[in-house]
C-alpha cells in the first residue's frame, strides 16, 4: 500500500514545471540549498545508526516546536519503497544520494511541494526551495524563513572565521547553494554549449544535469549553481548567478533565431522525429521519453505545433518517469513492460 501523501503527490502536475514563468520556457526553475550540521554528532557518512537516529530526533523536535515547515510531511526513507523513493527524486524532493541509502535518513516535505528538508543526507540537514522560473530572492527568502525557524531550536556547526561547517569543503561559510535549471536546446544542436560552458566554469559556476552533481545532462536540461559558498555573503551569490544566467538566456535566444534562419532543416527534423516516436513508438524508455519531450517542448516554443501545448508536454514529463509511472498503474513490473505502458500512455496524450 502506497504512502497516502505520496500517492496524492504522484497525481498532481510538478509545481517547478506547472508554468511557463519566463518568456520562451528557457528557464525552467530555480532552487536554492542551505546545507547545516550539529554540533557534537560525526558527519552522516561518518555516522553510527544511533547518531543518525539522535540527528533525526532532534529536527523533529525542532519542526515539532517551530512554524519553520508548517505542516509538513515527514517520509521516513527505509519505510517507503523503491518506487515511492523514486518518486521523491523525480518530483526533486530527495536526492539520489539520500535514496541510496534509506536507513536513518528522512525528508520533510511541505503542502506545495515548494520546500523540502533532507536529513541525513551528506550533511545533517538539506533544506532546499523550488520554484518555477527565476525567482532565486524568492526562494532565498523562503529558505531563510525556514531556516531561521529551526536553527532557533538546534545548535548548528559554525565558526566565525569559517561560517556554516559542512562535510564538503565547498559548501562552507553560507552553506549556500543557488541553481537555476534553463532549457538550452538552441545553444546543444546548435553546437555552442560547450563554449558556454568552458566560459560559465572559468567564471567560477558549475554546469550540472538536471537532478544535480552525479547525473549526467540529458533532454537539453542543465542546471547552473555557484561553486563557492565561503567569502560572498548570500545575496552576492544569487546576485553574482543571476547575471550569469540572464546572459545565458540571451546566448540560448539568438541560438534559436540563428536555427531557424540558417539550419531550418536540422530543427524540424529534430522535432519532426522526437513527434514521431511519441506518437507511433510501442516502447518508450525514461531516457528516450526525456529526449523526446525536450525537442516537442522546444517545438512548441517556436510555435512549430497548432495543437500541441505545454500543458500535455508537461503531464506526460510528470506521468511517465518510472517511479510516477508504477505509482499511478499500481504496480511493480519489469523495465521492458514500463516501456510499453509509457509509450501508450505517450501515444494516449498525443492522438
């Protein structure tokens, strides 16, 4: 029997991607992270079963006693299957590295989905807020509202030459990591992202895939976050990443002219094929149904489609990853069976 909240979760449209909150979809969301820990308990990987337990004791009693997360749900990882861990990661409540390995770990996840807290993670606390388009002040403000909350209840590692203590060297001082997830299709098949990247990386930013540091970039979705948190105060980095990524936005703008004035027919045979296997392919792996949204997204953008819009793009992103996809059939089957009900389903949306 799945978990009530999650079942609900798995139903309902993926709030970072529910809207179009910036002209031409190219920027998909922004996320901002405050890593913490506590004093006197060993970082997570360092950590016996009962640290990890007396860690955990501590932030519920802190969200107990505190209006920081409100009413927010508490998923206990090693209580919950491997589809509904799945889930958690696909709606980017939880990361990889938390799902591998469940035992006392836990993530607080808040009504809208828009903040959540891992624990236990690579450090004791993970707290993160999401939100559609660029809006990083917002979800700084958020996250410090929060964190603010709870850190009145907890006694967190820091020192005043070094700031926020954290297992990773580079989430030092702040403990701040902003990242904000853009849809590059014209800058990748119009071979320009490379340059970019080289250029975004000696300015100091880190290009990532879509669901963080150990995923590799698919489907044209890249996240782009500082590499530093010690020597700039917080509004300094968000402000120092939002030129970068407003400049971005203007590289992947002229990509896209530039594709449809001189390569025409590398873009409608880039879209031209992704509609095709949508609508006529009996498999459809996760990989392959990722690809293929990306390029109908993008053809949708450029306005290539007249009945196809971003509201049955966006459900068949949030209906057809593997975890979501078990959870609304309701059961567990094979990979080569989640194939065929995911091209169905692709097919469904699409006739």
């Amino acid at each position: 029997m799945s978990h009530p909240v999650l079942q609900q979760l798995a139903g309902r449209p993926l709030p970072w991607l529910a809207e179009i909150a910036e002209p031409g979809g190219i920027v998909v969301s922004s996320r901002v992270r405050l890593a913490r820990n506590l004093v006197g308990l060993p970082f997570p990987h360092r950590a016996a079963a009962a640290d990890l337990r007396g860690v955990l004791d501590q932030v519920r009693a802190a969200a107990k006693a505190g209006d920081g997360l409100g009413d927010a749900t508490c998923f206990q990882l090693a209580d919950l299957s491997l589809v509904e861990r799945l889930v958690l990661l696909e709606r980017r409540l939880a990361s990889a590295d938390l799902n591998a390995s469940p035992a006392g770990r836990a993530v607080w996840v808040t009504p809208d989905e828009t903040a959540s807290l891992m624990v236990n993670e690579e450090d004791h606390l993970r707290l993160q807020v999401l939100l559609p388009g660029l809006r990083l002040g917002q979800a700084l403000d958020q996250a410090r509202r929060i964190d603010t909350a709870l850190l009145a209840r907890l006694n967190p590692a820091y020192r005043d030459d070094l700031g926020f203590l954290t297992c990773c060297p580079t989430n030092l001082g702040t403990g701040l990591r902003a990242s904000v997830m853009l849809h590059l299709p014209g800058l990748i098949l119009g071979g320009r992202i490379e340059a970019a990247v080289r250029a975004l990386s000696r300015l100091g930013l880190a290009v990532r895939g879509a669901f963080g540091e150990n995923e590799e970039t698919v489907a044209h979705f890249v996240q782009i976050s500082n590499q530093s948190s010690l020597g700039e105060t917080e509004d300094e980095i968000l402000a120092n990443l939002e030129h970068y990524v407003r400049s971005l936005v203007w590289a992947e703008e002229n990509a896209r002219k530039d594709l449809v004035r001189r390569q025409k027919d590398l873009l409608y045979d880039h879209v031209g094929r992704a509609y095709a296997i949508v609508r006529y392919a009996y498999c459809l792996t996760s990989k392959e149904a990722l690809d293929c949204f990306s390029a109908l997204r993008f053809g949708v953008e450029l306005g290539l489609f007249g009945n196809l819009t971003h509201d049955i793009i966006q459900q068949l992103c949030r209906e057809l990853p593997s975890g979501h996809l078990q959870m609304l059939q309701g059961t567990q089957p094979d990979s080569a069976l989640r194939d065929r009900w995911r091209a169905a389903r692709a097919r469904a949306a699409l006739a």
